[in-house]
C-alpha cells in the first residue's frame, strides 16, 4: 500500500524475512529510524518489545517523522513521546492500541497522549468486523484440530508455540511441565531406563511451561504414560496416538 502511494518501503524484523515488492531489509532498527520519515509497528508484546519505541531510540528518529503503533501498547514509552511531540521532534502520531484500554464502556479512556497536536488515538476494533470475526472462528477451529490431532500448539498463549509434522508408525506423547531445569533430563531417563527408542523428540519453553512431544517406537507399552506423569513438576501428560 505504501509502495502505492510512491513511498520507498524500508523494514527491520530480529529475524530473516524476504522482501515483498520493492521493500528493502535494513541491517538494525537505529538505522532504519534514522533513514525514515514514517515508522510503523508491527511487533507482538513481550518482554523483548516492551518500550522498544523509547526516549533513546525517538532521538535517533528524524526531526518531524511520523510514528504509527498499531500493534500492541506497551511497545512504545508513551511518555516519551509525549515528550517528543511537546518538542516537536515529532511530527505526527497515529495510535489504536494503549497500555491501559477500557474494559467495557462504562471505563473512562485516558491517555497522556490526549489533546496533542497531530495526534490520532483511535479504538483497536480490525478484528470486531463481521468478515474479521468469521476468520478467526475459523482459524481458532484450525489450530485447535491441530492440537488435537497432533499436538501442535500455534497461536496458544498458555503453552509455548510448537508446529510438528504427522509422525507415522509411532506413538506420540504430549508433557506439560513447569519450566524449571532438569524436567527434560528426567524424561529422557524414563525412557533411557525403559529402553524406549525415541523417534523425535521437539521442545519449547517459556518463563513458566515447557511442552515437550516425543514421538517414541510403537512397541512401546502404556507403563510409558504411567512413569512420565510422576516425573517431578509434571503439570499434564497425554497420549496423542
């Protein structure tokens, strides 16, 4: 779209993506501020993005770009860009997402970045439309077969992320665990101690769970299940196929 209105489009992600159109990649974020007169944000909120958008990294944005947050709220300082549009090293703002929303409409909005000059606070309402909700039922269903069916865990919020392949001529068991050192080592002895000859084996962690699906020879017996769920810090052992 950007490209449309005869824009050079620059971008920066932590990880390798191809270019779409004409886009460039650009070698860090600091030089992609520096070269930009628009910046959009497109991250999701985690520890890694919070405040991503700061008073350090708005002074190495040219004097008088435009910021636009359409992603999540705590990415950006607000404060700080309060700061920068009051000394008008911004020159513009557009934001739908806030660190603090209103829960329903009785909640009263408030946000530093009220009454500023060349501000634009709108709701974050893409996803209310009936085209947008009929998609994500969809796509809920999707991910939710796939779980069932063979463990993978995409789009999930309360267990880390995994996409797996069908594993044929294999039994495949999915270990929920609190995420503290040596849960996996002790799996591993389970099965070391049984003699279980483990086909796959995939792992993913995040502050608090670990998710680990072994796909493991069919010979073995259902004793397998019994012995992994009195591993220490188990939380949910389950038998896929």
């Amino acid at each position: 779209m950007a490209e449309a209105l005869g824009m050079k489009v620059m971008f920066y992600d932590v990880t390798s993506k191809l270019s779409l159109g004409n886009a460039r990649s650009s070698n860090s974020l600091d030089d992609l501020l520096k070269k930009s007169d628009i910046i959009t944000l497109h991250v999701p909120g985690t520890l890694e993005t919070k405040n991503l958008i700061n008073s350090t990294r708005l002074k190495k944005m040219k004097p008088g770009a435009v910021l636009i947050n359409l992603s999540r709220g705590d990415v950006m300082d607000v404060w700080a860009v309060k700061d920068a549009i009051e000394k008008r090293h911004l020159g513009g703002l557009a934001v739908d997402v806030f660190p603090e929303e209103p829960k329903d409409n009785k909640d009263v909005f408030a946000s530093p970045l009220q009454g500023l000059n060349n501000v634009i606070l709108t709701p974050h309402i893409g996803g209310s439309t009936v085209e947008a909700q009929e998609a994500i039922g969809l796509d809920v269903a999707d991910k939710l077969v796939a779980f069932i069916e063979n463990g993978s865990s995409s789009g999930s919020l309360t267990i880390p992320e995994i996409s797996l392949p069908v594993m044929n001529n294999a039994h495949r068991i999915l270990h929920i665990h609190s995420n503290v050192p040596g849960v996996l080592s002790q799996i591993n002895g389970v099965l070391s101690n049984m003699k279980v000859n483990i086909i796959g084996q995939y792992l993913k962690t995040n502050e608090e769970i670990g998710y680990v699906v072994l796909d493991i020879d069919k010979k073995s017996g259902p004793k397998v299940m019994t012995e992994l769920k009195k591993v220490k810090n188990t939380i949910r052992t389950r038998s896929l196929y």
